[in-house]
C-alpha cells in the first residue's frame, strides 16, 4: 500500500487472487480492510495500521478472482460486478489440455522433451478429461516419467493407459 501512496500510477489495478480463501485467525476478518477500500468515498481517507500511512485509493480498480462465493460476505460481493466463467466444454478442454503438454515439452526441450511427440493422444485426453489444470500438468509429468523410465524408445508417445496408475496424492496435515 505504501506504493499506492508514493507511486506514480494515478489508478493502478491491483488483483485479490482467491479471495474465498482469504481467512484470518477468529479475532480478525481478512476482508474488514476491503469494506473500506472498495467504497469509493471511503476509500479516499484509508489508512493503513501496519505502516500508519493514510492514502487515497480510491482510483484503484479493484479485479478480485474467486473459486467459490458462498465463502465471501454478500457485501464484499455487491462491491464488484462478478462474472462468472463456465468450465471448458470438452472441445475446450481438448486444446487445455495440448496447451498445458505443450508448455511442459517446451520448458523442457533442452532436456528430455524433444523425446515426445507434441500431440497428445486422443486416448490421452480421455485419460484427463475430468482434471484441473494443475492436476493435468501432475498427471502429464508423472506419466512422462514412467513412460521414459519403463519403455526405451526414441521417442514417446503418451496414450491413456500412461495414466491409469496414477492416484491423487492425499492431502496431509501437519508437520
């Protein structure tokens, strides 16, 4: 915040990433700030504690990503126009899915992903049709490991029976 009050940029955009996820401890709310910053006449007199510097933000544009609304209070929601994006259709998650193998073999070119063909098999995409996006790239790069591991070709090509072993790793609490 201090950035906004000796920065240069007269209406910055500043992103709020998740903001279903935003929590805090029982004694403080994450979004109690966000009531006064996102008010337009409030905003214009903000101060903020951890620096004690007031400020004027009240030429941001606030852009705020969420998975899940149930999470945010009705207020913080009717400060912003929400948008709702659907999840790809199949044809959709087709070019998802080439997209997110192709930035894989592409950031690895140097190293090992010159040894798989670029287009994902259409067994393959049956295989990750149901995935998220990070849960493609974990299936893609633990089935690029095994398939290199276990066969010694010259090149690979994945097929769905690559991903059929692969299990979701279980979430652990703690230390």
């Amino acid at each position: 915040m201090v950035e906004i009050a000796i920065g240069t940029t007269a209406n910055p955009i500043i992103l709020l990433d998740e903001i279903d996820k935003l929590s805090g401890d029982s004694r403080y709310s994450g979004f109690g700030p966000l009531y006064q910053l996102l008010d337009r006449e409030s905003s214009c007199n903000f101060r903020d504690e951890a620096v004690d510097l007031e400020m004027n933000c009240s030429y941001v544009s606030w852009v705020a990503t969420a998975n899940h609304d149930a999470a945010i209070p009705e207020a913080i929601i009717s400060r912003f126009t929400v948008i709702e994006v659907e999840a790809p259709s199949a044809d959709q998650m087709v070019n998802v899915i080439q997209s997110i193998y192709s930035d894989i073999l592409h950031d690895n070119r140097d190293i090992w992903g010159s040894h798989f063909v670029p287009e994902v098999s259409d067994s393959m995409i049956e295989a990750l049709d149901n995935q998220g996006p990070r849960e493609i790239v974990k299936m893609i790069m633990a089935a690029m490991g095994r398939t290199a591991k276990s066969r010694k070709e010259a090149v690979y090509v994945l097929e769905g029976g690559d991903f059929k072993d692969f299990k979701k790793p279980v979430r652990r609490i703690g230390f």
